[in-house]
C-alpha cells in the first residue's frame, strides 16, 4: 500500500513533468516531427513496395494473366494445344491468333497489334461499350479512345503487311464496340513491330472466327499452384522456371515424333517476356531499395535531436535534480521523468508518422508512377502491422537510448 508521503511524493513529480512540458514544448515538437518523419517514411517507403505488388497482382488476378506464353515459328495446331493442355502443371490455357497490322486512323496509316479475343487467360476489362460478338466487331484500346475521336459505332479498316499483300484476317472493315484494357500492357508502350516505324501504336481484339490462318500463333498458360505465390518473388519465379524446362521437354519431345516434318522451332516465355512486367517490378524493387536506407537518416537525426534536447534539459534542471534527490527521490523516479518525455514524444510522432506513412506516402508514390503505368486499375494500400511495429519500436530505442545517454552522467 503506497503511504501518504510517497503518494505526495509522485503527485509532485507529475506536476513537474508537465511543467517541464509546458516549458519545453518547441523540444518536445522537435523529437515528435522528427520521430514522425522516421515512422512516416520507414513505414511508408517499407510498405510501397509490397503495395505496387499487391496492386498489379489483383489485376493480374482478375484477368487470369499467363504464367507461360508458348509460340512457334510456324504456328501452333489444335494437336500440339491438347498436348500442352495436358501437361501435369497446366491449370488452363487460351489458345489464338495476333499479327500486326495497319490501321487507317483518322486519315493516319497506325501501327496496330490485333489479337483474337481471350476465352480464360488474359481478360480485357471494359472501359467503355461491350465486347465483340458478332463478325466485323472489335474491341480497341482505351489508348485510342484517349488520343483519338474515334467512339463506339465507328469503323476501323485494317491492312495486314507492308503492301497489304497477306491478309490474315477475313474482313479489312471492323465497327468499334467496345474500348478497353488487357494485363499484356500496363503502360502506354505497345511494343515494337516489323512493319512502319518499328512501334506498336494500339492494340485491338477480334473474335477468333476472324482470323483466316490455319494454325494458331500463340498459347497462353496458367500453371496449377500459383495462387499462393507472391509475384516478383523467388517462390513464383522458382516454380515458373521448373514448368518452363518441363514444357520446353514435353515440345522438345513433339518436334522429335513429328520430325518428318518441315521443323519447327519453339519459344516457351514467361512473365519476364513482357516488358511492362518487368519494368513495373524493377520501379517497385527500386522504392524497396530506398525504404532500406533513407529512413535510417531520420532515425538517426531523431536520436541526435532527443540527445541534445535531454542533454540541455538535465544540465539545465541540475541543480533542481540535486534537490530533488536531496529530499528523498532515487535517480530512478528522478530519470524516469525524462523517460517518459521522450516516450511521450516517440508515441505522438510515431502516431503521426504511421498515419502519413502507411496511407499517404504510398499513395502519393504510387499516384506518380500513376502516369507512367496509367492502365493498371488498382492502387490498393492496405495497413501493414509488420512494418508499423517496426517503425515505432525504432523510433522508440532511437530516443529512449538518446535519454539514457542524456541521464547516465547525472542520475544512473
């Protein structure tokens, strides 16, 4: 049971502390923003990383984005797809068409890239309109409805070749039904070509009825398993490079059964193929790369500034310190005080910085990679407890060691 004098005793400490708080509130500021700043952007630049992960990878979840993009040089039989389709690791695939072509545009001759329309793997999402149903519809890039007047009813004449001279699709006129996005593409970029300037300028889709070839130019793969695996990581990439060295056997394997045959060369690609994938990762592991160091030159100004700031205060408060001992309090109740000054900050500071940290900073850093990947639709930045833990229990050792410093001399 405490007595009445060291009740007294305790009531007397507390009002000191606040009026040494009162006193000293430009101090107490000081460590707080600089404990926020720490929080904010440990936490956040911590957190971005995993957050431009998780959000590219819901969308390549809604649309079923391939793990493995198969393609030979002379085309791909409905035999050789039932042969793939049936590979241990294949959870489904869609099989198609796409060739490059010209577009007349507004009197302008694009370039175009022109797939036949996904069944499973690599949904499209919707902008505006629908997806094609019928012969002579297609499906545009939302580019295009961007940079363009065209607008749903409209016609789009195709030519396929330098001189149109091979027509791989059955009509040269398609209406516009529909404009929107595929996975294959997260920014502006559509890649290169063989025809014109050497660059894609849009995409369009067709039904797969539209395509005159007899062989297919591409197989897209889901693979079994996947679903736990975080993307851009060695668990994923491990997995896709052990199904790609079976698959390359399995058609290794068929271009020896079938070697009466004119040969065929095959080409069995992954996610690291697709340009926009890779340059999203490496954008997002080089956020990751900064998290790591930059933070550390707040924590460590955190510290300086709580050291100079406890430092003057007991130098200043030493003679006070010296009554106060006098009179019966031990250097633990004593310094205990100055404990609870920088706890006090670290936590208002911590709180501060967790809230800008784990949903502005994220934010504001996505937003500006935004423009360059402006058609991914999701920019999910959930709380991450790990990297909040994380950031308070560093604030909280940077200024709790800074006051023991700061104490040892005059009261430990």
């Amino acid at each position: 049971m405490v007595s009445e004098k060291e009740a007294r005793m305790k009531t007397a400490l507390l009002k000191e502390f606040f009026r040494t708080l009162r006193l000293t509130i430009n101090r107490f500021f000081a460590i707080a923003i600089m404990v926020g700043l720490g929080v904010a952007f440990f936490a956040g630049l911590r957190a971005t990383q995993p957050d431009m992960e998780l959000s590219v990878n819901r969308w390549y979840e809604e649309s079923n984005f391939y793990d493995l993009w198969i393609k030979s040089d002379r085309g791909i039989t409905n035999e050789e797809v039932n042969e793939i389709k049936e590979q241990k690791d294949v959870l489904q695939t869609d099989e198609g068409y796409s060739d490059q072509m010209y577009a007349l545009i507004e009197d302008n001759r694009s370039v175009t890239r022109v797939y036949s329309m996904p069944s499973n793997v690599n949904q499209l999402k919707i902008k505006e309109g629908r997806l094609p149903k019928t012969s002579q519809e297609c499906f545009a890039d939302s580019k295009l409805m961007e940079q363009s007047d065209l607008k749903i009813g409209d016609w789009v004449e195709f030519e396929t070749g330098e001189n149109a001279l091979k027509q791989s699709i059955k009509n040269q006129k398609y209406k516009i039904v529909g404009f929107g996005d595929t996975p294959l593409y997260l920014t502006a970029d559509r890649g290169s070509s063989t025809i014109g300037n050497g660059k894609v300028d849009y995409f369009f889709f067709l039904p797969k009825e539209e395509f005159s070839s007899p062989v297919m130019t591409d197989v897209y793969v889901q693979l079994k398993g996947l679903d736990k695996e975080a993307i851009y990581q060695s668990g994923y990439d491990d997995k896709i490079k052990a199904s790609a060295t079976e698959m390359k056997k399995m058609l290794k394997e068929m271009k020896l059964q079938t070697s009466g045959e004119e040969e065929k060369n095959w080409y069995v690609l992954s996610r690291k193929e697709n340009a926009s994938y890779v340059e999203y990762g490496s954008d997002a592991e080089r956020i990751g790369a900064i998290g790591k160091v930059f933070p550390i030159i707040f924590f460590l100004v955190a510290a300086l500034v709580a050291l100079t700031t406890m430092t003057r205060m007991v130098e200043e408060e030493r003679n006070q310190i010296g009554t106060l001992k006098a009179i019966g309090y031990s250097s633990f109740s004593i310094s205990a005080k100055y404990f609870w000054y920088a706890l006090l900050a670290s936590g208002l500071g911590s709180l501060l910085g967790l809230l800008a940290g784990q949903k502005v900073l994220p934010t504001i850093i996505m937003s500006a990679y935004k423009t360059l990947y402006q058609y991914l639709p999701h920019m999910l930045t959930p709380v991450s407890i790990w990297f909040a833990l994380c950031a308070v229990l560093a604030a909280i050792a940077c200024t709790t060691l800074a006051t023991a410093v700061a104490c040892y001399k005059e009261l430990l």
